[in-house]
C-alpha cells in the first residue's frame, strides 16, 4: 500500500536504530488479529473515537464498524477514548506503532493536536478527521475532514425560534433562554453556542444561563434540576443534542413543568440537535418542539475518502453534510441561516411524523 511504502521510506530514512517502532515488523505485534496492514488487500484503519455519551455517537460507532468490517476489506482498531483526549492522543501513538494504514481521528475537542497529529505526519500515515474538527497551526496534519457545519445547525435553530415567536406574538425580551451546552471546546459545543449568542444579541432575547451538560443525559438532567432551583422564568431550554434534551425533560417534568410549545400558557419550550430516532419521537409527542439534525452515519463518507487516496485521487480537505431541521408543526415552514461558509441557505422544515421517523436510519 502506497502509504506503508511511504512509512517504510521514512522510517529508512532515519538514522538507523533510533526510532523505536519503525523496525517492528508487522501489525501482528500491535495486537491486530490477521496481520492487519501487512496483508495485500487489506486495509487497516485505527479509529480514535470520542466515547459513548450519546445516542449519536452510537449510531456513528455503528456506522464506522459497519463499513471498516473485514468483509468490506478492512482490519479496524477501535478505541473509545472515554471523552479524555489525553486517551485518544495515547491512542494515536499506538495506532502509529502498529503501523496502521490510516488513523480516523474523532477529536473530542478542538485544540491540543498538532504534536501528536506531527508524528503520524512524520510516519507517514494520512489522518482523516471525522465529527468534529480540529484547530491547528498547519493544515497539512490532517488529509480530510467530514462532519457537520455546526455554526449552521446553531443559526438555523436560533431562526426558527425567532420565526416562531413572531409567528406567535412572543415578544423577543419575553424569551427566557438556558442554554445547556455540549462538551465545552467541542466543535458542536462551539458552533451552537455561538449561534445561539449571536441570536440573543440580534434579536434582544434573554439568556438566562449557560451551563455544559456535556453531551450526556444524566448531567443534562443535572443541570436542569440546577437551573430551575436558581430561576423561575426559563421558558426555553436549548439543548446542544438530544440527551440532553432528554435528562432536561425529565427534571422538567419532575419538577412540575409542563414541556410543550404553548409559552404563552406557561409551557417550557425544549430545543434539541441531533434528530435521533429518540428525539425525533420526543418531537412527535410535543416534548421536543424543534429539532436540528446533525447526520452520524460518517462511516461510508469516511470510506469514500480512503478509497480515493488509494485511487490516487484528491479529496477536498473539508467536506460538509447536508443536513436539515425537524418541528412539531409547521408553524414555521423554513429558515434561512448562514453557514460557515458565508452563504445563506434555506432550509425546509419537516414536520415530523411516525412514518418521518421510520424512513431514518438513526
Ligand atoms: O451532537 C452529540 C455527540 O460531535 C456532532 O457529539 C457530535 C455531537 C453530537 O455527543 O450528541
């Protein structure tokens, strides 16, 4: 493979006897089953993955193992990183001693990648960045990206709540906004949350909190049970994925609330990203009123890509998803928002239905 050959130059490039791992000689010592990337028409690929907080990242992993299976050519070395990033940078490095033939990296936050993104660079293996991005100084440590505009999904959610207030007679000073973010430095953390506060300035809404929930059900929950302890006015809960959304509802609900669209009547608005099967049937049932979706299924889109590089062939280094926005009625039937590009995009809101959630894959 034409990277092995280029790893194999580098490493005899070196001075000789000085960089540990390079002489090893195959896969087989790095814990791989069947001889991994030594084999002629397989393909081993190391995946760092983020963890398992979410029903989103379930879904991702599932897509992810599905494609990278040996049926389909490949060797995959899967890690769950557990959220810490000080586990996928350890990760990495072994993945660069196995000699793998690719790394897919899903970081869990931005920044604190170029050393270690430096060394697969210098052994010759091409990164593939997938979900979230990285921030670093020199582009050149990574190949590809593929994953969401998540500056995107935070304006088209912020646009539909404004539509819909106006749409309903709500005063914008009348809206009393948390925010329950995602992993904070999290590319999906910074790209809602920046959408969501560039709408309170624009629109003269009121942010009554901001707090991480941290992408995951239970401290959701624990940051709504907080957050209604300190304020009694909270009429929307913004929330930066769906399991959040659902630890939020349930304190919501356990501390007498009624979760719905009807602020007028006292209802608590619940806003939600990811559009999973799960908080697609919240919208369904009323509990989630508007939902941004964010596509998990990256495992063919990451396969694309190596293909590609095998072929020879350029990719282009960032590579956007298409995604849309789902409501409980069509009070609103499309926002037009910015995307990270620059341009403005409209996009049609669906109203969701049972067959709407059966006819989706995640
Ligand atoms: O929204 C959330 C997950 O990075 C897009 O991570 C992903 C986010 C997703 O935990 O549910």
């Amino acid at each position: 493979m034409k990277k092995k050959v280029l790893s194999l130059l580098l490493c005899s490039m070196m001075v000789m006897g000085t960089l540990v791992g390079c002489g090893s000689s195959s896969s087989s010592d790095g814990g791989t089953s069947d001889g991994g990337s030594d084999s002629g028409d397989t393909i081993t690929v190391g995946f760092s993955q983020v963890g398992a907080e979410s029903d989103w990242r379930t879904a991702n992993t599932a897509s992810m193992k599905e494609t990278f299976s040996e049926d389909n050519g490949y060797t995959l070395i899967f890690d769950d990183a557990q959220q810490k990033q000080e586990n996928q940078i350890t990760a990495i490095r072994n993945f660069i001693q196995q000699e793998v033939d690719y790394i897919v990296l899903a970081p869990v936050t931005e920044t604190g990648w170029d050393t270690v993104l430096q060394e697969a660079k210098d052994a010759g293996i091409p990164v593939i960045i997938v979900d979230r991005m990285v921030d670093v100084s020199d582009d050149s440590l990574y190949t590809a990206w593929v994953g969401s505009d998540f500056r995107a999904e935070g304006n088209k959610a912020c646009e539909w709540l404004n539509s819909f207030a106006e749409a309903k007679g709500i005063a914008a000073s009348d809206l009393n906004i948390v925010d329950i973010q995602g992993t904070i430095g999290a590319s999906a953390q910074i790209g809602r949350t920046e959408g969501l506060n560039d709408a309170v300035k624009k629109y003269g809404w009121n942010l009554v909190a901001q707090q991480t929930g941290e992408f995951t059900q239970a401290k959701g929950q624990e940051v709504m049970e907080s957050l209604l302890k300190q304020n009694d006015n909270i009429n929307v809960v913004y929330c930066e994925n769906d399991n959040e959304a659902f630890g939020a509802i349930d304190a919501l609900e356990a501390a007498g609330y009624t979760v719905g669209d009807d602020i007028a009547n006292g209802e608590v608005m619940v806003m939600s990203f990811d559009s999973t099967n799960a908080g697609l049937t919240d919208v369904l049932s009323g509990k989630i009123t508007v939902n941004t979706e964010c596509n998990p299924l990256h495992g063919p889109r990451v396969e694309e890509i190596i293909k590609k590089l095998e072929a020879g062939e350029d990719v282009d280094q960032l590579q956007y998803v298409d995604e849309s926005i789902f409501a409980v009625d069509d009070t609103v039937t499309s926002v037009e928002a910015e995307t990270s590009l620059g341009d403005t995009s409209k996009y049609d809101v669906t109203v969701v239905t049972q067959d709407v959630i059966d006819g989706r894959a995640y």
